[in-house]
C-alpha cells in the first residue's frame, strides 16, 4: 500500500472497514446461560460429561446420571435427489439418582432430517428440522410420568415443553455464532414456569446447571432430570 493511499483519510477508512468485515465473521457472541449473582439460586458444576463413554456416570450436585446408554436406530435414505432429506435417529436412556436413591428412569430420543451428518452439529439448512424427545418415569412406583418435547428448525435453537401433571414449562435454546450469520452450536437452554426462569442449563465447557431455590423438591427433581438429558443429548448427538 502507497504511503498517498495511507494518508488519503477516504481510503484509509475503507481500508479499516475492509480489516474489520475481515475479522467479523470470527467474532462470537455468546448469551448468558447461568445467572450470576442472584441471591436466590443454587448451581452445579458438572463432572463426567468431558470424555464421556458408554455407561460412564455423570453427576451434578447431589444428582447422578448412571446406566447410561445410548444406540443408533439407524438411517433411512430417501432416494437420492438433492431436496430429498435422510434421516437419523439415535435413543439414549439413564437413571437419575439422588444420594443413592433412582428417583427417574429416563428414555430419549432424537431424530433429525437433514442432507449431512454434520448439520446436526451446528447449523442446518432452511426446511430442515430435528427433535428431541425424553419420557420420564418416576422409579417410586407412584406412576408419575413427565415429558420433554423439543423441535429444532431452520437453523434456530431447540425450543419446546416440559410437561408434568398439570404444569407445562418452555425450554428454550441459546447459541453462541459469528455475528453474520455463520455457524452457530448450542450454548445452553433456559426453562420456565409461569414465565419465570426456573433452571438453567450450560452445555460449553464441562457444563453447569442452576436452578431458582424457591421451587420445590419435586420441580426440582424433575428438572435435574431435564437437565441431565439436555446435556447427555448435546454430548452423545456430537460422537460420531
């Protein structure tokens, strides 16, 4: 570059938007998962989810995901167009303990319809979609069950509902992505009850899960069990 170019402050400015449109796309942004400093909350660290292998335990807090397992259900190939869509699909189980006693055993499963493997991974193509969906039985033999049914499409988060008995909680996604729109991965997902934010859940890193103290033992032992899956299902939908 000449130095008449440099010192013209027209093209100097030009010059120093062009570095920063560079430079953009790799810029991140992420939203808060956990909240801080709020006096009315308690959260966990997560341990065992780096590395995770079949049957491995994970744990938060008082709770502990063991017999954990998980399989693919297979692929089914639609022809072979270009606008035609395979799909995939993976189930996963475990059971949650608190200090030593299975208070939910739970079943996953996660089918996505999309062209390539990897888009499950970050950022899928418009008309595309995904979803989860987890049964949870209680293990005292009251017959309580819950549900967790997310929906994941043209390239948004996974957003959808918790319901149990008379309740019905929303989950909703986080991202963390370029700020023009590049590839973006799941950060974490915040859930509500009566519109107030009842848990959240950090899947980047090790993980991390919160939850609003005032919500009583039975939400929070049915949330544990959401939590547990949303991070068990961001691990094992990334193995290849």
């Amino acid at each position: 570059m000449s130095t008449q170019f440099k010192n013209h402050p027209v093209a100097a400015c030009f010059a120093s938007l062009m570095i920063g449109l560079l430079i953009l796309p790799g810029c991140t942004s992420t939203k808060m998962i956990i909240p801080h400093n709020d006096p009315n909350s308690v959260d966990y660290q997560v341990n065992g989810l780096q590395g995770l292998r079949y049957s491995q335990d994970v744990e938060f807090g008082p709770y502990v995901a063991n017999n954990i397992f998980w399989w693919w259900t297979g692929e089914i190939r639609n022809g072979n167009s270009e606008l035609t869509m395979n799909t995939y699909a993976r189930i996963f189980e475990f059971t949650l303990e608190q200090s030593k006693d299975v208070i939910w055993d739970v079943r996953c499963q996660l089918e996505s319809n999309r062209k390539d493997f990897e888009e499950i991974l970050v950022g899928v193509k418009s008309g595309n979609r995904s979803y989860l969906k987890c049964d949870m039985k209680a293990a005292d033999g009251s017959g309580r069950v819950a549900s967790m049914h997310l929906i994941k499409s043209n390239n948004r988060q996974m957003a959808g509902r918790i319901g149990f008995g008379s309740d019905m909680m929303e989950v909703k996604g986080s991202s963390t992505g370029s700020f023009l729109g590049g590839k973006t991965r799941t950060s974490g997902y915040h859930i509500r009850l009566n519109q107030e934010l009842v848990s959240a859940v950090d899947v980047l890193k090790n993980g991390a899960v919160w939850f609003d103290a005032s919500i009583s033992n039975d939400h929070k032992d049915l949330l544990s069990a959401s939590a547990m899956a949303l991070l068990l299902h961001n691990e094992i939908i990334a193995m290849k």
